[in-house]
C-alpha cells in the first residue's frame, strides 16, 4: 500500500510535461497512479507532438489552484470513502457525481485511492482544461494558427518504422507542420456523446492510432461533416497536420472499431437488462471496455446456453457479502454463520469456502485494473506462440482401411510450420497469416505458452497489492484469497491472455497485408501512361491461337484478329502481322503474361532480330494481364464493346493496361489483380474498404477530364456515386460538355456538398471544350447553342456562368479561386500565362523574397491553400501526376534462366510485393525473389525507408543473383539499389 501512495506522489508531484496534462484524464490517470513502477512508458516518443496551454509550467500550476478553490468544500470528504472501499473489485467513484462534464465519465469503475489535496486539485484542473478545448464558447481567443497552443510537432526519425526483423510499433507518421487548428466539435454531434462510454472517444482514438488529439478531433469533425479523405488529403492539409491519406484511412478505421466496440456493448448491456442480470458494476464493467475481446470477456459468463457460472450460483446462495467482508472486514467475519446443513453449496465449510472463493476469483477475473496489469507483465515477458501438426491432419496421413472419403490433408504446404516457435514480439506477419491458415484447415494447432513467471508475480500482486485484505484475515481467510488468485488466473485469466494476443497478432498482420495490398495497387494505377502510340495487345496461346487487338493512340480499336503464331503455318501468320502493322503504323507490342506468354515473346523476339519489321522499330514489353479474362465477360465489357468475342476483349483490355493503366484497371475487382499475399486470410470487408479507398484516391489525385472520360471511371471520383455518375453522362448527352466547373451545379441529384467534394479533382481542359463549340468560336469559347436555352440558376443562389474559366483545368479549387485571382494581380500576372515561364519566375521570385507565410497571411488564407494555388499556376497544361512514377520497359532481346549465374547483375522491375519480400520481373520468364532480409534502409532512396517493404509494383530496381533452382523454377535476388 505504501509503495502505491509513493507512486502516486511520483506521478503528481513532479512537474507534469504538457502531452501528460492532455493525455491523463479518467481511466488513463487512474490506471498510470497506480501502475507507473510497473507499466511500460506508453507515451514515449509522444510528448513532443502534442499541444501544450503555455511555456511556463509554475504558472499554470498555480492557475489550476486558483481556478478550482471554489468547489473545494466537498473534498475533504472524498480521501475517507477512497480509504474504506479500496478493496473492492467493483465500484463507482464518488468524484463522479460531484463533476458534471463529460470528461468524467472517462473515469474507471476502479478503485479509488486515497491521495493529496493537491493532486486531487490538478487532475480536476487537467480535465477542466480538456473540456475547454472542445466547447465552442470556452475559448473565444483561439485563432486558427496560434504557436501558443499548438507549436510544431516532432520531426520524425527516419528509420522510426522501418524495421524488417520486427513488427513496427503503433505510431503515426506526420509531418512538420504549425497549421493545425482544432475544429470545435458541437455538443449536439459529437462523437464522445454517441459512443455513451466511460472514455474519451479522441482520446482512445489518439492513443490507439498514434496521431495527436487535436487532429483526431479535426479528422472525426472533418467525417462527421462527410468530406472523403481524397478531400480532406488536398484541401484541408492544415486541419489534418499534413497526413497522407493511408494514415486518415487508419484512423477512419479505428474510429469504426471503437463505434462498434460501443454498439456492441450497449447491445450486450441490453440483453443482460432484459435477463435481468444487468448490475450498476457489471453495466460499469461493459462501458469500461475498449476492445470487442473485453467485451466478450465480461460477457463470457451470461451468455445464453451456457451454463452457470459458479460465481453466479454462489452469489445466488448469499455468498457475495461473505467475498466482500473478507476484504474489507476480515477480522469480524465468520465463516461458519454461513453454514446451512440443508442447503447444497452451503452445508459444510468447505462449500462456503469453496463459494467465496468462486466470486473472488470471478471479481479478480473482471476488475479493469487487475487485467491491465497482467497484461502488462505479458508485454515485459518472453511470450511464445507455438504451432505443431494437428491429430486430425496426422490421423488422415495413417493408412486406413476401405475407401476413404476425404482426401488427405497436404501437410507439405506447412512444413515450415509443423514445429514452430516465436516470440509474440518478434514473428512477422505473413508467418501469423500462414499459421492462422493452417489452423482453419485444420492441419496446424497453435498455442500461446505464456510464462509461469508471470503468474507467480500476478498472484504476489493480487495477494499483497491490489486483493489484500483490509484488516487482519486469518490463514485460512488467506488460503481462500490465495486460491482464488489461482483459479481465476488458471480458469479465466490465462484464457483472456492467450486470446488476447491471438487477436492483436492476427489484427496487425490483416492490417499490415492489407496496407502492401493498398500500397501494390496505388503503384499499379499510377504507372506512367504511355501516350501518343499506336499498341498491339497480344493474349498468348497455343491451341487457341494468340488474340490481338491494335488501339490507336486514344484506345480506340482499329483491329482485332487471331493468330495461330506456335503453329505450322506461323511464316504465314507472321506476314499477315507485318501488314497490319505497315497499314496502321504500329511499333509497339504488349504481350500479355500469362500461358505461352514465354512462346510468344521468343517468337517476337527473333523477329525483330531478323529486322522482319523493317522499316519500323519495333518494341514489346510484357505487362501483368491478371484479371483480364474476367472483365472480359463482365455487364461493363460487354456493355463496352457488345459485339466483340470474350476472347478480343482480353487482347483489348492488355493493351490499354499500358496505354492507360488507371482507366483501364478500374474496371476490374482490386482483388483480381495480381497484387498482395494472402487476400483470402483477411478480413474481405475491411480489404473491400480499403481497395475501394485507394482507387478514388488515385482517381481523384490523378484528376479526371469530365467531357471525355467514361461513366466508371466518373464514379470514382471522389464525391460522386454510381447515381451521380450517370446523372452527369444524362445531362451531357442532353445538354453539350461542361464549360466550366459551375455547371455542375446544374446537375439532378449533385447537392452543395458533392460539389464541394468533386469539384477540385474534376478537370475542364480546352482541347476538350473546342471540339463542342461551334465554328468561328474558339477564341472566346461561347456557350453551345443547346445550353443558352437551359436554367441558369444554381440550387441555392447564384447563377451559372457560360465562359470557360482556365483555372478548371488546375488542381485549384473553386472556394479558391477569389485568392488565385488575387495573388495573380500581386504578382502582376493573368490567367493567360498560367503554366508559362515567365509565370512561374514571377511566382518564384514572389515567394522566395517575401516568403509564403507572409503572403498567404496578406490574401488572408493558409499557407497550404497558397501552395496548392502556385502548383495549379506554374503546372504546365495537361500536366499528369503520373509522369513522375515509372512506365513498362520495352525491349527488342530475350535472355532465358540459363544465362543466369550466381553473383551477376541485372536490372528488372518490381512486378508484386508481399509481407516477405518483393518479386522481379529480371526478363527470363519467372521473376525473381528478393527476400525482405535484403531490403534495408541503407539500399533505399531516402524518401522510401518509412515505409514498411519501401518497394512497390512498377519500381526498376538494380539486383544481384545469388543463386537459380533450375529444379524449382526458383531466382533468389539481393538488391543492389533502386532505379531513379
């Protein structure tokens, strides 16, 4: 006991650091009190990043004594309460009915513990302040940038998170940045009212996700208001501290998982009030949880169809006052008062005994603090995970007699997992992905040994701690409390544990295979283009002949045939290519890479070596046709080109993969790709999530020409739905092309807020509009003759305008143009310019002699909202995002696995990773292996090492081989260093 106080006195009387003051309220300062000497620093690497209320620590903490002598008169009360119900496992603090925000109830159903005056007066100071942060009124100075509340977070480290040999830990990455500024979360919608637990929803949201309060509390506003992250990503950088859009998304998805762990314990809350079970502690226990396991811990024992706990049978019996005066009045109680001769479980002494023991070790099993701290010696323990060939799996391999029915199970596949232990700390996340597979095939048992280490220091703790007796308890008083340590441990506590790690190994490795997933697929959309080429799309193969289809440089279809080039007429069918391609101006070959893709490839090869396309200098590359059989028999191929065979199809699809790769593979499941490891042993909800996150992002960012893109494509945009999409191609087919970015205001169905949403990634270039103007009209570019009949009306108020406006075709957003148009009359420049040298020196030098800052604070707008402003103006026309990320390779030779050798040095390009390493395409037909043991910091350009593998679909790469299986079709590849 007096080793708590004096850690009490540790955490209050020290001068607190300013994330401390913030992030301590309720159960968190509760938990840290009593628990500092033993729990591990979670906060570490975190103070720097939060916000602090002023510079002078003495200062505040005599404000907080001022500021809170008024209510003092009931305190002296609380310290003697605290003192008597301090052993008992379920409680509700007094303090919580004499405070009336709604910080409080973030308070644990713990006990209270008897404290200082002044500590008391600080905890009370620190959530009075957190409060006033997110009312609207408490705070009438706060300005949207203010060094004073918000000084610039941390500076990352640069190897923080990449770490190959052990999972990453749990932190956000944001950048350097003082913009941010808290939106005020009105009463009436927030979250924390919704939820309806006893913690702070931001505050848990912060902790578990890593980010800063004030910008989970911006991003749950920013959601709140339904802006989507491609949105939130580019126009609202300052309220969201710079993040990218995969860290928004994970916050996006820990805010879920924190609603539903909130749904479902109300739901579980009223189930047990219709069974009538529901009690002031256990409804307390529920809304304490933070995590569906906790949930289901507390659950566990009033579950329907299960049976009787045995505490719930003592306690039917009266035995729940006897448990209780054992801790707190050991020395009045008598045992044998309780013995009943004519009742069972209560006709001798040991069955009482054995009763109170039973509520003890159900009242240990569910008290919050006694779970953390055994958790917490789990984290400073070396626990392992264990897995070993099932008895199903080993009995079906045994010979049996008669016909067997079922085939037996290939245990070959889990080889490297019939014997096999790790630490909890140190297995990587494909390995736990692969023994959860084989757990569901029933071919792997697995098993979490934790040490007797931490029970032997669980019980010590429960016993002299947190579970001793208030009095002076008897031996065989100590014997009950002893062996009910025990049993809750063995029966409750040990099974909680094992799960418990299960859970979180299994949820960080789905949550790291989808991230490779996410990351695999933006590359693959955002390859560079390939523009101004005539391409063949060639789907190899053998019996069937090889389908081709020549597109011309907009991806129209000039040719489609099939050609038999592995048969015996292929001199023939040779010739008959050479003249399609001298009649069409066709250079460029895209085979695609499935069966007799090899055949092919050597078929094309030695053609161009023989110059049989001469005059033409003819290429080929080889590009992923994953997917490609499966759209072509989709509703929006045949929709798309309805009289063409499925086969074509596919021809067509290969080759607009690399005429357009985002266009083209949108059409297409995400899952269907080629891309990740391990899509069928995650979680196909939040994989769809994600996926679907990813391609309106890519979509978005890329920015999208409304007059000539198709209606899928349209459908990504950020804002805009399937219905929104075809209300667009509606009103163009009835009304012309868009001159300007307000006239999609006239749309049915297209509100303010989808507006707002699409209107910066929505494009209107020039090229486009001139094609619908009508002659003599290029100059001015006038409205057609359809639309000056139309509504000029917008929804609300205003009125659409009929000129084309140049910033449409920029990444500007329509709230900004007021600012750009302002800045260019600064700067003494115009719209005409916009792109030009000339423009972008001006801009330059502008900014460079007064600096962004100053002249973002003259137009009276962020210096984020200014940047992406110069970008839009000094961007030249058409400018494509894309340009920057790589393009396929062509080439004209073929090497085959033979002429490899160990040590030598080729090039290739990353065509997939996984959670073990990244696969090469090096040109012989299989691609290479590099394993993620050889991908290291020291390899890789700087602004690649945060991520987890740093390599992606697309990337050229330099490697070296280190050894060819001729026998397994294996290349096994270090890398050297990545192509720029």
């Amino acid at each position: 006991m007096l080793r708590r106080t004096r850690t009490t006195a540790k955490v209050y009387t020290e001068p607190a650091t300013d994330d401390e003051s913030e992030d301590m309220t309720g159960q968190q300062k509760d938990d840290s009190e009593e628990l500092e000497e033993w729990l591990p620093n979670l906060n570490e690497g975190k103070t720097k990043g939060r916000r602090q209320r002023g510079t002078d620590e003495t200062g505040e903490k005599k404000k907080v004594i001022k500021r809170v002598a008024k209510p003092k008169e009931p305190k002296p009360k609380e310290p003697k309460p605290k003192a008597e119900r301090k052993p008992r496992a379920a409680r509700v603090p007094k303090v919580k009915k004499e405070k009336t925000n709604t910080k409080q109830q973030t308070e644990d159903a713990v006990l209270p513990k008897p404290e200082l005056q002044q500590h008391v007066t600080v905890k009370e100071e620190r959530l009075s302040i957190n409060l006033s942060s997110n009312n609207a009124g408490d705070m009438p100075d706060e300005i949207p940038s203010s060094s004073q509340h918000f000084p610039k977070v941390k500076k990352e480290q640069p190897d923080d998170s990449f770490t190959f040999d052990e999972p990453a830990q749990k932190k956000q990455k944001t950048t350097n940045s003082a913009q941010g500024r808290p939106i005020k979360i009105k009463s009436g919608n927030s979250c924390v009212e919704d939820l309806q637990m006893n913690w702070d929803a931001i505050q848990v949201l912060a902790e578990k996700s890593g980010v800063e309060q004030w910008v989970c509390a911006n991003i749950v506003q920013l959601f709140q208001e339904e802006n989507t992250i491609p949105f939130m990503v580019r126009y609202r950088k300052e309220l969201i501290n710079h993040m990218d859009a995969d860290a928004v998304r994970d916050v996006q998805l820990t805010l879920e998982e924190l609603r539903s762990v909130a749904k479902k314990s109300r739901s579980v809350s009223q189930t047990l009030k219709k069974e009538g079970v529901l009690t002031s502690e256990l409804e307390m226990a529920l809304k304490n949880c933070t995590t569906a396991d906790e949930i289901d811990h507390v659950y566990a024992p009033y579950k329907k169809g299960s049976k009787l706990s045995k505490a719930r049978r003592a306690k039917e019996l009266g035995l729940e006052p006897v448990a209780l005066a054992l801790l707190q009045e050991p020395q009045k109680l008598d045992l044998q008062s309780s013995i009943q001769p004519n009742t069972k479980g209560l006709s001798t002494l040991d069955e009482v005994a054995t009763g109170v023991q039973e509520i003890l070790a159900d009242m240990i099993a569910k008290d919050k603090e006694t779970l953390t701290y055994v958790q917490s010696l789990c984290d400073r323990s070396a626990v392992t995970i264990h897995s070993s060939v099932s008895k199903t799996a080993l009995k079906e391999q045994q010979p049996q007699q008669g016909n067997q029915k079922s085939k037996p199970k290939d245990i070959s596949k889990f080889s490297l997992y019939v014997d096999f232990t790790c630490d909890v700390q140190r297995i990587q996340h494909h390995q736990t992905l692969a023994i959860n597979r084989g757990e569901n095939l029933k071919i792997l048992t697995v098993k979490v040994n934790i040490p007797d280490r931490v029970k032997n220091d669980f019980c010590r703790w429960c016993i002299n701690v947190r579970w001793r007796p208030q009095g002076f308890a008897r031996p065989e008083l100590m014997t009950i409390l002893k062996n009910a340590v025990e049993d809750s441990y063995r029966r409750f506590i040990l099974p909680f544990l094992s799960r418990g790690n299960r859970t979180r190994l299994t949820a960080s490795a789905e949550k790291e295979s989808i991230a490779m997933f996410v990351r695999n697929l933006r590359q693959r959309l955002l390859m560079c283009p390939v523009r101004g080429r005539v391409i063949m799309g060639v789907d190899p193969g053998f019996h069937h002949g090889c389908k081709i289809a020549i597109l011309s440089p907009t991806s129209q279809i000039l040719h489609t045939d099939v050609v038999y080039l592995h048969g015996p007429a292929k001199h023939k069918e040779a010739e008959k290519l050479r003249h399609l391609m001298f009649k069409l101006s066709c250079q460029t070959i895209v085979i695609g890479n499935g069966k007799a893709c090899r055949e092919t490839e050597a078929f094309f090869t030695d053609l161009i070596k023989q110059h049989f396309f001469k005059p033409l200098d003819v290429s080929y590359c080889i590009t992923d046709e994953a997917g490609a059989s499966i759209y072509s028999v989709s509703p929006e191929a045949v929709k798309e080109m309805p009289d063409m065979d499925p086969n074509l199809r596919s021809a067509v699809s290969i080759g607009r993969r690399v005429q357009d790769p985002l266009a083209e593979l949108i059409k297409i499941d995400p899952k269907h790709i080629g891309i990740g490891t391990y899509q069928h042993d995650v979680s196909q909800s939040l994989l769809r999530a994600a996926l679907d996150g990813v391609v309106q992002e890519c979509v978005s960012f890329v920015g999208v020409d409304i007059n000539i893109c198709s209606e899928t494509l349209m459908r990504h945009i950020a804002g805009l739905n399937a219905g929104r999409a075809r209300s667009i191609m509606d009103w163009k087919e009835k009304n012309g092309r868009f001159l300007n970015r307000e006239q999609l205001k006239l749309v049915k169905g297209l509100g303010p807020k989808s507006f707002q949403q699409c209107a910066g990634f929505i494009r209107i270039n020039p090229e486009t509009v001139r094609s619908s103007v009508c002659s003599g009209g290029n100059e001015d570019l006038k409205v057609p003759l359809k639309q000056t009949a139309e509504k000029k009306k917008v929804k609300g108020s205003g009125s659409t305008s009929n000129q084309f406006n140049p910033l449409d075709q920029t990444c500007i957003h329509p709230e900004s143009y007021s600012i750009a148009l302002r800045f260019l009359s600064q700067i003494g420049g115009s719209l005409d310019q916009m792109g030009s040298a000339a423009l972008r020196q001006s801009i330059e030098s502008s900014v460079k002699s007064r600096g962004l800052d100053v002249l973002a604070k003259s137009l009276d707008t962020t210096p984020e909202t200014l940047q992406l402003i110069v970008d839009g103006l000094t961007q030249p026309p058409g400018f494509d995002i894309r340009q920057d990320f790589e393009q396929a390779d062509f080439k004209r030779e073929i090497v085959s696995m033979n002429d490899l050798h160990d040590g030598m040095v080729v090039t290739g390009r990353v065509t997939n990773t996984a959670l073990f390493g990244a696969f090469v395409d090096i040109g012989v037909g299989r691609s290479g292996l590099i394993p993620k043991r050889f991908i290291t910091p020291d390899k890789l350009p700087f602004d690649q090492r945060q991520r987890s593998l740093a390599l992606g679909p697309g990337e050229r790469v330099e490697v070296r081989v280190i050894n060819v299986d001729l026998q397994r079709n294996r290349i096994t590849l270090d890398l050297i260093r990545v192509l720029r």
